[in-house]
C-alpha cells in the first residue's frame, strides 16, 4: 500500500511538473498537503473503529528497526538489489535526464518514462526504510547522506558510493548506539547520526568545508596585504625616482600600521619573495 501511494504520489508530481507551468517544488508540495490530508482523514477513520486494523501505525510514522525480523531482511535485500541493478543499467540515462532533460529530450530519450522509472526507485527505496526510520524521519535519510557526500567530490558517481557509504554507516552507528543503551529509539539515532556525518562534512570537506575556505580565505587576505605593501614600496620607489629605493621600515609602517612592518619581515623570507618577484604570489600565501 504505501508502494503503491508513494509512486502514484511521485509520479503525479511529475506529471504535474512537466504537463503545466507548475515547478517541482510547487507540485511537490501540493501532492505532498493532499496526501497528508487524505491520510490523516483515514487515520482518524481507522482509529475511530477501535479495531485491530490501527496497530502497527505509529511504527510507519516513527520506525520500529528493533522490532524488524530475520524475514524483513530477506524481503528487503533482494527488492534492493532490484533498484540497485536497474540504477547500474540505467545509470547514463538517469544521469542526462536529471541534469539536462532538453539535451536527454534532443536525443531521442523518453524523458517522462525516465523520470518516472527514477521516482519510483526513490519511492521503493523509501518503503523499504519505513520500518527502519518511518516515513517523518526517512526525509532526513534521503537528504542527508548525499549533502554529507557533496562536500567532499564534485563527480557524481563518487558522490553516490560515498552516499550510501555514509548511509550505512550512520545506520551502524545508530544501531549501536539503540542496542547499548536503555530507551532509545533506533530510528532517531540513526539520522542524528546521519546529521553528524553532514555536520562533519560541512566543516572537515578539504575543498567546500567551512575549515577548508576559512584557510583559503586566510591565504587571501596575506596575499593581498603583501601585493599592498609591495605596491607602496614601488610608488616610494617611483616617487624618488630611484627603483631601488631602500623603503624604511618606518615608512611601510606609517602606511600599513603595525601590521606592515611583520608583512615586510614575511616578504623577506626568501622562498616569499621569489614568489612574489617571479610572478606567483598565490604561491607565497601557502607558506
């Protein structure tokens, strides 16, 4: 059942999407306000019976992963390797549909049919992590790993593998963490997990980590302040009309203030100045 309402709900955002002038977003959020009305008028529909049919329902809307059985697993395995396999197949032609739909239409490819193969792996994969997570938190674990995953790369197909590989292991961490301590929910724990491999990245990433730009932001700043102090020795040097004008230390700091002067100490340093003298100054600011 929620199969089968995940990818009519999917594939009528695409529908709507590509058929009218509505954007995605839009589309997404009006299935998405009409589904949640019509599923919580058939919650309170089914609470109000009083029967047998309401258990279970907190579980899909919260996750219950410690009360899952050997059976799930092996129902879960084979349905996974399924949109895995057809992932593999179809790789090149998700890839152009999602990135450049007008190129992918150019050529002959069936974009709707693509688009709607792609969303209904999206909504299989989501079925499969009701269980674990249920349905509030599986939002967190689509979204999650693969923000954590962009930090890091700029391909797509790395930035896949290490998705799913920061996906299990905020999994396996959240598993271990429900299992050695009392009360504790398996499902939260795993996307606070998830949560803290986005926050590691968005912070450690060697390129678009905050730690990363602080650096280069750093870097900068030196250089441009030793381009400035350069450029005040030249116009002192040009204003004597000598170009080999000994600029005191004085003068470098009269301008630049106290700063200058450690600015001239650092441009003294030989392997500094060649680079700045041979045309290289980013050079000079990895020092």
């Amino acid at each position: 059942g929620a199969l089968v309402a995940g990818v009519l709900a999917a594939g009528l955002v695409v529908v709507i999407s590509r058929r009218s002038r509505i954007r995605m977003d839009a589309a997404l959020g009006i299935v998405l306000s009409v589904s949640f009305a019509v599923g919580l008028v058939l919650l309170t529909r089914i609470q109000a019976t009083g029967g047998a049919a309401q258990a279970g329902l907190e579980s899909f809307l919260f996750g219950q992963a410690a009360a899952m059985l050997r059976r799930d697993l092996w129902l879960m395995m084979p349905v996974a390797l399924a949109v895995l396999g057809v992932v593999l197949a179809l790789w090149k032609e998700f890839k152009l549909v999602t990135f450049d739909p007008g190129f992918a239409r150019a050529l002959g490819l069936p974009v709707m049919a693509l688009d709607l193969a792609l969303t209904a792996l999206i909504a299989v994969a989501i079925v499969l992590g009701l269980q674990m997570v249920g349905v509030v938190l599986m939002t967190a674990m689509l979204v999650a790993p693969a923000a954590a995953a962009r930090q890091w790369t700029r391909r797509l197909g790395p930035m896949v593998i290490l998705s799913a590989g920061f996906g299990a292991v905020a999994g396996l961490a959240g598993a271990i963490v429900s299992a050695t301590a009392r009360g504790l929910s398996t499902g939260p724990l795993i996307v606070l997990a998830a949560s803290a491999i986005v926050i590691l990245s968005f912070v450690a990433a060697p390129e678009r980590g905050l730690l990363a730009r602080a650096l280069r932001r750093r870097a900068t700043l030196r250089e441009v302040a030793g381009e400035r102090v350069l450029a005040t020795m030249s116009g002192l040097a040009a204003s004597h009309g000598d170009p080999a004008f000994p600029a005191a230390r004085g003068m470098i700091e009269a301008v630049h203030g106290p700063a200058g002067g450690r600015i001239l100490d650092r441009l003294e340093r030989p392997e500094v100045g060649d680079a700045f003298v041979f045309g290289s100054p980013r050079g000079a600011a990895k020092e």
